[in-house]
C-alpha cells in the first residue's frame, strides 16, 4: 500500500476510533477497506468486505480461519469456513495480510506484513508480536545460485513457569 494510501486507511481508522458506535464511523471503515481492497486489485465483494472489517477494523492482529469464521457468524455474516480460507488466502496473495505456519498445518494469518518475529503461547494458541528489532540471525547459508532471503521468521514458543 502506498504511504498516501495507509495515511489515508489511518486517518480514517482514527476518525473510526474516536467516534466508535456512529454510523460514520462505520462508512469511514468500509470506505477505508473498500479503498484498500481495491488499492490490492480486489472486487470489495460484501464477504470480503464483511472479512476485511473484522480483520483490518481493529489494528493489528493475529487470527486463524476458525477465529475469524467464528467472529463473522457472531457479527450476523452467513459466510462458509471454505470462504473463509479463501478470503484470506486471497488477501494474502495480495499483500495484505502474511501466514504464519505453526505446527504443520495450524495457519495464522497477521495483519501486519512487515518483516516481524513472534512469541506463541502453547498452551493458548495465540502469537503476539515480538517488539522491535530485538532478534538477530547470524550465520546464514549463502542462498543458492539466483535465489535471495525475502525474509526470515522467527517464532519463539512459550509455555508458563513452573
């Protein structure tokens, strides 16, 4: 997203948050996910739209499809876990959110897409953002011929003091 287009997104998420509940708050948001939708070349569909306020609305998060499948059919939203999976791997496809892979086949999806590490809690099953640039990788292999890091995640799990 462009800095006039996440300006304009952050504007309009503050004008949101400073009069929650109002009717203009709500078109700020879906005009502000429209906007972002469109920015990525998505059709702002009423599902994608739907998804896309639950996920983007609120600041950054870390949600699965059964989180945000659940969260749909509570906001009154008719929308199958199939349409889920393919909305965010949709928006994924474009940038606008990143999977996280744990433990196999458990797929996290994060709203914040810069290059960022994480903490997971085991016993919750819950990631949270680890601040700043406190993780540092030395002693990476040379890539093959042609190919260059993009990037690199780190997740440390945590479980609770005996």
């Amino acid at each position: 997203m462009s800095d006039h287009a996440t300006d304009d997104y952050n504007e309009r998420t503050q004008c949101c948050n400073a009069a929650q509940g109002s009717e203009c708050c709500l078109e700020a948001t879906n005009a502000a996910i429209a906007e972002r939708l469109r920015k990525a070349g998505l059709r702002p569909t009423r599902q994608r739209m739907a998804l896309g306020t639950l996920l983007f609305a609120g600041g950054d998060r870390h949600v699965s499809a059964e989180i945000l499948h659940a969260e749909a059919m509570s906001a009154g939203e008719q929308v199958s876990l199939a349409t889920v999976y393919n909305t965010l791997h949709q928006f994924t496809d474009v940038g606008l959110l990143r999977e996280l892979a744990i433990d196999g086949g458990k797929a996290y999806f994060d709203t914040n897409t810069s290059n960022h590490n994480h903490f997971f809690i085991e016993d919750k099953g819950e990631l949270m953002d680890i601040p700043g640039d406190t993780i540092r990788v030395d002693g990476l292999p040379e890539p093959p011929p042609g190919m260059r890091v993009s990037h690199i995640d780190v997740v440390v799990r945590l479980v609770p003091k005996d």
